[in-house]
C-alpha cells in the first residue's frame, strides 16, 4: 500500500510502517452528530494497511466500554499497560480529547502517560485541534487525510494548561472562554445536531443582544499584537463582552481565532473585548473569525501570556474549558510548555 500526502507528495510506504503499533481508539458516539462509530468505519482500512492494531474504547455517559469490559473512564485510563501502546487516537471533538489528557494526568506515572502520542479524528462539534494539525500538516481538513496523519506516524510537542479552580487543578488543551464567546458555545449544545451552524445560530442572536460581563483580569503579557497597545500586567477590573485564552489557532473548522498562535511556544493567546463596541462591528468581528481577519479590529485586544487569572463578577454567566462549562467562579490558569505528544507533522 501507498500512503500519499498531500504536502510535496510524502508517500509512506508498508517498509516504512512495518512493524505493527497497537492504538487505543477511543469513540465518542455522543460528539458533535453522533458519527463517531461511523468515521471510526470509515477509516478502518487506513490504520490496517499501515499496520496498526485497533483496541477500540467507547464512551458510554461517565464509563467506558472496551472489549467487553466495562469500567469508569478513570479507571480504565489507570489501568491501561503504558508499554504496550503506541497511541491513543480520540473520535470526538475537543472536549473528549480535554476528558482523555485530564484522565492520562491524573495517573501516579503522569510524566510517562502524557507523552503517549495523541490523534485527532475530527467526530465532534468544535475540532479546533484536528483541524490545527492538518493545516499545520498541509493537509485538507478531512476524516481520512486525519486518519493518514496518524498513521505516518510523525509526532510534536503541544502545550497544555493547568487550571486552579477553588480547591480543584486540572487540565486544559484547547481554550478558556469567558463571556460572549463560552455562553454561545455552552448555551447553542442542545443543537449539536447541527454541527458548527448551531454556534452561527446562537452566534448572530447573541451578538445582537451584546450582553456586558464585569469581572476581574490579571495576566502579564509576553507580546501585544497593537504596537500602540500599553502593555498591562496589573489587577485590571472592567465591563467586558467576552475573554477568549486559545491554545491553538484554530477554535474550530471554520474559525481561525488566534492566528498567531503556536503549538508549543509556552505561551497561550488571549483575546480581550470590551464594552464599547457597537452592534454591528461586533457582528463583523464575528464573522471575520473565519479567516482571521477579527483581528485587526482596534476594539480587539491580542496578547500572548504565560499566565492568567480571572475572577467573573457577573451573575449569570458561564465560563467554558475546552468548550464544556466548569464552575462558574475565580479561575486562573498557567501554561504547561511541551507537556503532550501528538500526531502531526
């Protein structure tokens, strides 16, 4: 067999994938349109030519099915044989891939189980970082050039961020959103069905609304994206229209939100938007994040930073990690540089 990528051509051939690689495909049959079983089928032949072995794991509410056996999500992550496995590849979107790192950190022997390289099957509704890899790959966003990224084989570094919450610490991959942006994400869920076109649906209803959040930031910035921008790194409290903290540039298929953003620099990009903004240029800044362009909006605020803290005054609200919503409170996060392992060239 013949795998052939896109970018100069790369053909993979059986030699260069002989030996045999056991994966654990964990399926969430709940992401996004509910076709992860589907892709999974769909791609199949791929991961068999080049030789890799499928244990396939599915997602059923808090537990997990695998061969039969079924045990807690933590528990099956514990009990998984490090040795063994050559990757994990996540049929979901971006808050199964949260679900699968919290689960791999929580492990006694975290140092090794973080660096088990992880694969993106693009099943859920937001696929920021599937769609990430590929772009950065040079390939197209779809579920077999995904499948064909994986099994190449080729792997870099991602950073993660720790995240304090009251007495709780755990894991984020993808983002923090705060405001506009986690109340159209977590409020639209109940038209997952829809894919990506329930966040346009909520998207231009909330935007009309332009609701206002007060709260707290706390963050010292490494870059400003406006030159004439003051570089702020004290206590700020002000009326905000949302804070978005992205670890990737791509929030989404169609949603280039922090194009300066790097895999593993140490940093992540945070947005800031405050009130003051009208209608209808928050409606353009909207619809330029399909390309990027939002953000050469002068009311948009760009920095990168190690660090954050962000204490919401607001009530009602909802603060959203990896697009699922947390305990809406103080919440503070600090970058984790290189922490994973992941399938992408």
């Amino acid at each position: 067999m013949l795998l052939k990528s896109k970018q100069s051509n790369t053909i993979v051939t059986d030699s260069q994938m002989s030996e045999s690689r056991l994966m654990i495909a964990l399926i969430n049959p709940k992401s996004g349109q509910g076709k992860a079983r589907r892709d999974l089928n769909v791609v199949l032949p791929i991961f068999e030519k080049s030789n890799i072995h499928l244990r396939v794991a599915e997602i059923q509410g808090s537990q997990i099915v695998c061969q039969g056996v079924r045990q807690s999500f933590l528990n099956f992550f514990q009990s998984l044989d490090l040795a063994t496995i050559h990757g994990i590849i996540v049929g979901g979107g971006d808050g199964t891939v949260h679900s699968t790192v919290n689960a791999l950190m929580s492990r006694a022997d975290w140092t090794q189980a973080i660096k088990i390289p992880i694969g993106f099957l693009p099943s859920g509704t937001d696929n920021g970082l599937c769609k990430t890899v590929l772009e950065l790959s040079g390939e197209p966003y779809s579920l077999k050039h995904a499948a064909l990224l994986i099994a190449q084989g080729r792997l870099r570094s991602l950073d993660i961020f720790k995240i304090h919450q009251e007495k709780r610490t755990f894991y984020g991959v993808h983002s923090l959103a705060w405001g506009l942006v986690s109340d159209i994400d977590i409020e639209s869920n109940h038209l997952r069905f829809l894919g990506p076109f329930k966040e346009w649906i909520y998207g231009l209803a909330y935007v009309l609304r332009r609701r206002f959040y007060a709260g707290t930031l706390l963050f010292d910035p490494q870059f400003s994206l406006q030159a004439k921008s003051p570089i702020l790194s004290n206590k700020q409290t002000d009326t905000f229209i949302g804070i978005w903290a992205v670890n990737v540039p791509w929030a989404g298929r169609d949603r280039l939100s922090t194009p300066f953003a790097k895999l593993d620099d140490g940093l992540i990009d945070l947005l800031v938007l405050r009130q003051g903004i009208s209608r209808r240029h928050l409606l353009e800044l909207f619809i330029k994040t399909e390309d990027g362009s939002h953000i050469h909006c002068p009311k948009l605020e760009y920095y990168k930073t190690q660090a954050l803290a962000l204490n919401p005054i607001s009530i009602p609200g909802t603060i959203a990690i990896d697009g699922e919503a947390v305990d809406y409170g103080p919440i503070s996060i600090e970058v984790l540089q290189k922490l994973c392992t992941i399938f992408c060239r």
